[in-house]
DNA sequence: ATTTACTTTCAGTTTGTTTTGAAAGTTCAA
DNA sequence: TTGAACTTTCAAAACAAACTGAAAGTAAAT
C-alpha cells in the first residue's frame, strides 16, 4: 500500500471511529488528516483533500481548537491561516479525557449527589432499588474520576511503563 | 424531591448522556428505568412511562439484549415477557467496556497494523510522519487494550479499594 | 479609500437516524 | 384449528444532525 492509499484509510476509519464515540465523522477526518500531515496545511487544503464545504471546515476547526486538539498557526509573511495538530497522541488522549470529564462526567456526579436524597421511606422496595442504584453509580463515578485525574496529570512513560507492572 | 420526579430526572439525563457516547437517547432511557426498577417491567410498562411505541420499545431492549445489559425474564404462568437490567453498576460497566473493546478497539488495532507498514522512503518527511503517528496511536492502543483486559477481569472491590491505593 | 485576500456565518438543503403503527408472525389454550 | 394474547418486523413519516455555498465580515496591502 502507497502513502495515499494509506492516509485516506486512516482518515476514512478515523471517522467512522469517532462516530461511535459522539464526534462527528467529518471533525474526526479532519483531524486525522492534520495528525497524519508533516506540516501545518490550510483550510483550502482540507476541503480539497476531504471534497467538503469552507463553511464545513470553518466550522470543524473551529471546535477542534476548542477541544484544545488543533492550532491555528501563521506563518510570518502569509496571510493565509495554517492549522496544524498535536501528534502525540497520549497528549490528545488526555486532552479528550480532560475536556469530556468537565463536559460529561462532571455534571452528571452533580446531578446524581441531588438524586441520592429523595424523600420517600426507605423500607418502600422502590425507594431503596432508586436510592441503591444511584448511589452505586454515584461511587463508581467518583472512583473513576479519581483514576482520570491522576491520567491527566502522569506523563505518557509512566502510562507506557509504569502503570503496566501494576496491571501485570 | 420525590420519587417519580427523581426517577424521571435521572432517566432524562442518562438518555443524554448516552447520546453523547454513541448510545441512543431511547435505549439510554429503557437502560435507566429497569436500572432503578426494582421489579420486572413489561413492554407496555415501558411504552407508557416513556411515551413511545411498542416497536420502539422492542427494538431497543433487543439492543439492550445484545449488549448483555438487559435480561428477558419469564414469570412463571404469565403470558407476558418481563424485563430486568443488570443493576451492579460495576458489571454493567464491565459488560459494555468488553463489548466495545471488541466491536471497536480491535478491528481498529488491527487495522493499524496493516497501516504501519507503507511502500515508501522512510527520508520522506510525510512518510516518516505518517508512520510515526500510526506506530504512536498503535502502542498505545496496545496498552490501552491491556489495560481493559485487565479490568474487564477484575472484581468490583479491586477496582473500588485496591486500584486506588496504586493511584494514590 | 479601495481593492484584494482571506475568514466567518447561517438559511436552506441534504443526508442520516429514530420512531411510529399497522400488519404479519408466534405461541399457547381451549 | 381457531382465536386470544402477545411479540416482531418494516415501510413510511417525523425528526435531527451535518453540510453547502453564497453573502457578509475582516483586515492587510496599495
């Protein structure tokens, strides 16, 4: 397989990969292309590569720099905008494991600290099956999130190296 | 709070919080209510408190079937099909982690593999960015994939108490 | 001040997903 | 074997998300 055969399988499965996974397919092309490109290329390189809309890619760059995944670069002497994506992929992990929590998980442990107290007798079957439920999703939550906070802050050899010997 | 307003909170928000993870709203809110049931419901049990159709409802506890989340239960001299959710919060997880892995991470992981291995001058810089990025997303895909092997294995205290303690 | 090079917005359209409901299928009991 | 009670299917309808492209906006260069 040649190089352009290559990225546009990548680019093709990186889609369809974030679909399942809330992103939409075209921002998840768009930084597979960025990810998999030397050098920062322009908007105008995306939509032909891609054969999609400005207005598409205007707006998909636009929320991958919210997500903190892609950089607006200029180049000195150039009006043109140059965007370009961290490559690292334990720091785009992080980053997407950052951004969801604050996004996601973070409201719904919220939320479910408000559910926990409901009025209501707790010998009442009903009561007791919502209270335990919640309040096992509410532990589990809170144990996760822990485990996420100190991804965040490790650096990628201790993921690499380091965490294994602990999982064997 | 009481109880119905507190269950049709929660039912609400799972809803939307599956959506944003690729899981549709419906499915997401049949999920919620058999999790905090503390009995057995039927389909028109769930067509009501939800207000949706009966082929909605059938299709999605089928799905929810599939995943292993959701057990149909007959009672015994009833006509009638009864429903029942797995209610651990650490099985469930578990359950769909295992499931997930297998629909997404490894068809994923084995595609990289073909990709990693490019015709091309490993000089070029593009071709040397297109392998490196795909090497990097490989290795810690792998580790990634051990990881939930592991916990897919685990028990709930050790994920509760023991993990922490790595984790300080 | 005007032109030129570029970026952003957004109403309308397309595409994709979910839902409905009625018809077909199944199973059991009489 | 018929009919009652229930489940499943699926074509069509409703809904939601994503995309386009042209128009409006911005800012550097002349």
């Amino acid at each position: 397989m040649n190089l352009t055969e290559a990225k546009q399988q990548f680019i093709a499965s990186w889609g369809a990969f974030g679909s399942h996974w809330g992103i939409n397919r075209t921002m998840a092309q768009i930084h597979a292309l960025l990810m998999v490109s030397a050098e920062p290329i322009t908007q105008d390189d995306i939509m032909e590569q891609l054969n999609i809309s400005r207005g598409n890619v205007n707006m998909n760059i636009r929320d991958l720099i919210t997500w903190g995944l892609v950089d607006r670069i200029l180049l000195s002497g150039e009006r043109k905008e140059y965007f370009s994506a961290e490559k690292d992929i334990w720091k785009v992990a992080t980053q997407i494991i950052k951004e969801r929590k604050k996004r996601e998980l973070d409201p719904m442990m919220k939320l479910l600290a408000t559910l926990e107290d409901i009025d209501g007798d707790k010998k009442d079957k009903e009561v007791k099956q919502f209270i335990d439920t919640i309040s096992g999703i509410r532990k589990f939550s809170k144990k996760a999130d822990q485990m996420l906070d100190v991804m965040i802050k490790a650096d990628e050899s201790w993921f690499l190296t380091g965490m294994m010997k602990i999982f064997k």
